[in-house]
C-alpha cells in the first residue's frame, strides 16, 4: 500500500553544513517569541524542509475542517507511540466515532504553528513549543488536556568526537531536530549551565537545526558531533550510525521523570467540542493501557506504521531499545513544564518569567481516569 502523499519521504538534497553555520552566526535570535527566522536561515535551511516552520505566526493558510472531522496533528517518534498506535489500528477512529486526518511534523514548532493557523485542532507536542506558543497567544490559543510520554530524549555523539565528558564540547557541531523544540532548549540550557557559550553569542559550540533523517546523514559523514534529540532516532544513532549515548536525558530530573509529549488542543475547539475531546482522551488512555501492557506487540504494530510512513521498518533491537527508554503516560507531569519553562527564562529564552496559570485544561481527562477506576494526577501548582 502507498503512503499517504503527504508523508512520503522529500528526494534526497545535499546539506551545506558550513552554509548553514555561517547564516547562524552571530544572527540567532534570544528568545522564542518568535517561531520565524526566515531572513537568518534563507536558503540554507530549505533543504531541511523547514521552510514552513519558519513563517510568522499566523501567516499560514487558514483551512476549515470537514464536518465530523477531527484533525490530529503529531511525529513519527516512539515519543509519540499513541498516535502512532491509534493511527495504524484506527482505534482513535473508532472511539471519538469521527474521520481523523491525521498530520505528519518533524518538530514542534511546526506543530504549534498550524494550530495557530487552524490547519489542525490538537497536536502531540513536547513542552517547549507548548510553552512558547502559550505565551505567545497570551493563553488564547491552546491548553494541555493530557499527557503522552515521559523521556525518551537525549544526547549522542560520534565514538570518535573525543568528547567523553562535559569538558569535551569546545568546537564541537550539536544538531537538534528544530530550532526552538523541546531538545533544542534542552541542549541550550545544559550547555549554558556547562559554562559554554554558542557561536552565535560569540561562544564556540554551535547548535544546528537537522530534521532526524539529516542528523543521521550528517552523524555518518562525520559533520556533526552528536544530537540531541528523540526516540528512535537516539537508538538509530547508536546502533546504525555508531553513536554512543552520552547524556540520558531523565538523568537531569527529579526522578527521572519528565514530560517529552503530551496533547495539545485549541482552546476554541475544545470549547466547542467537549464530547470529541473527552472521546479522544478515552482513546489515548485506552492506547496507553494496551502499549504499556504488552510493549512487544504494540512494538510490532508501531514498526509497521513507521515503516508505512517513512519508507523503512526499524530494525528490532533499534525500536526495542527505543521503547525501553520511554514511559507512555497520560500524566501531564505538571511540575516538570513549569521547570521548563523556568529553564528558558533564565537562559534567555523567553524574556520575562513565564505565566502558565491556565496552560492546563485537565477536567476531561480527569473524568476518563475516574471512570476507569485509574490512579489520579498531579494537580498543576499555581
């Protein structure tokens, strides 16, 4: 069977590194109240197929959904294993009972922009865009119902890039998959407490935004250092490109837990469709449920999907060591968000401390967990 249009991998295109690290340098901007960085990447970047993450807010068409539609936006990562799930077994169909077009990102901030244009209604996002696209909509555009995924991200280098411990990173090339998604702040902000700074800040560690498939492409050729990113694409590293985990990301937080995804949704949409959005919730914990109980079976059923999408099944020690490294949850994780964005602000990401009294919407899923006699959330702090 064909894959969808849409998600069929783009031809191959050569990646000028160098033209890409001297666009950078010196232009980066300081924070993220902007997802657009059209004028500093310009042509370098469209080969990465980035070009529609780096519009302005609110500059990409409009679309207006079918009636009885549903439109789901996520990434083909095991940090997103639900919709992954739900899309190859239609279970998601069949409990919200609506058509579900579903949409294919590399990252988050191409996420967080077609909620912002309404091209779709609920996305599974990591928390930085989350965070970014709050402030940036003063709370008016989106909230999080639910969780998806705990870990899962983290820091590969090249065997042979002579970094064996944080004192290593001088000179160094780092991809991220986005500039501005979650890893990509969670790179800036451990280099910073590192004590580097980047080439951009006139530092010289550069990080530089690669779509997964590049990083990859770029780690073999020995034009990057490492990548800090998600699963699969950290056991990819490891086991296809001859990488060595150097830094797990849960390793970092309290108990090792912390929010790498969760559903994100319109706040106009959920306004206007309580029952769709209690049925997808119920759907997502209903997923979770069955990947958690038997994560071998749902590993061969998540392959098929990945391999349906990309072109490529993953070998199975790759997706097996991928699903060992993640927690499929529907907890939000409140308290690790807030750090997140605690992080950003000190770094200089974001500018002021953020606000995120009403980031959450938590009612719904509240309700599904009760109904299913299932262990409460943490409530969000104020």
């Amino acid at each position: 069977m064909k894959s969808p249009a849409h998600l069929r991998r783009p031809p191959k295109r050569a990646i000028d590194l160098n033209l890409i690290l001297r666009e950078m340098s010196g232009k980066l901007p300081r924070t993220l109240d902007r997802f657009h960085c059209g004028r500093l990447f310009g042509r370098a970047l469209r080969p990465l197929a980035l070009a529609l993450a780096l519009l302005p807010l609110g500059r990409l068409p409009a679309a207006q959904p079918e009636a009885g539609e549903l439109r789901l936006g996520y990434f083909p990562n095991i940090t997103q294993a639900q919709a992954l799930y739900g899309r190859a077994t239609g279970e998601f169909e069949r409990r919200v009972g609506a058509r579900i077009k579903w949409t294919a990102f590399n990252a988050g901030p191409t996420a967080i922009e077609a909620l912002f244009a309404n091209a779709v209604d609920a996305a599974f996002v990591g928390p930085g865009p989350t965070i970014n696209g709050f402030i940036k909509s003063r709370g008016e555009k989106l909230v999080i119902v639910a969780g998806s995924a705990s870990g899962g991200a983290g820091l590969v280098v090249r065997k042979d890039s002579a970094i064996r411990s944080d004192k290593d990173f001088a000179g160094k090339t780092i991809a991220t998959p986005q500039f501005g998604n979650t890893q990509d702040l969670a790179a800036r902000v451990w280099l910073q407490e590192k004590g580097y700074r980047l080439r951009e800040q006139g530092g010289n560690v550069s990080l530089v935004p690669l779509s997964n498939p590049d990083q990859i492409t770029l780690f073999k050729k020995k034009q990057i250092d490492g990548a800090w990113t998600v699963e699969p694409w950290l056991s990819r590293l490891e086991m296809e490109a001859g990488g060595e985990m150097f830094l797990d990301e849960k390793s970092l937080w309290p108990g090792g837990r912390y929010v790498s995804a969760h559903l994100v949704v319109r706040r106009a949409f959920l306004d206007d469709n309580q029952e769709t959005m209690r049925k997808l919730i119920a759907a997502l914990v209903e997923v979770t449920v069955r990947i958690n109980s038997d994560k071998r079976a749902a590993s061969a059923i998540l392959n098929e999907q990945l391999r349906e999408e990309t072109g490529k099944p993953l070998q199975d020690r790759v997706i097996q060591r991928a699903m060992s490294r993640v927690e499929f949850t529907w907890d939000p994780i409140c308290t690790s968000l807030r750090q997140s964005a605690e992080a950003a602000h000190r770094i200089g990401f974001l500018r002021k401390e953020a606000a995120l009294e009403g980031i959450y919407a938590l009612s719904l899923l509240k309700g599904v967990l009760k109904e299913r006699h299932l262990p409460a959330i943490e409530e969000p702090r104020p």
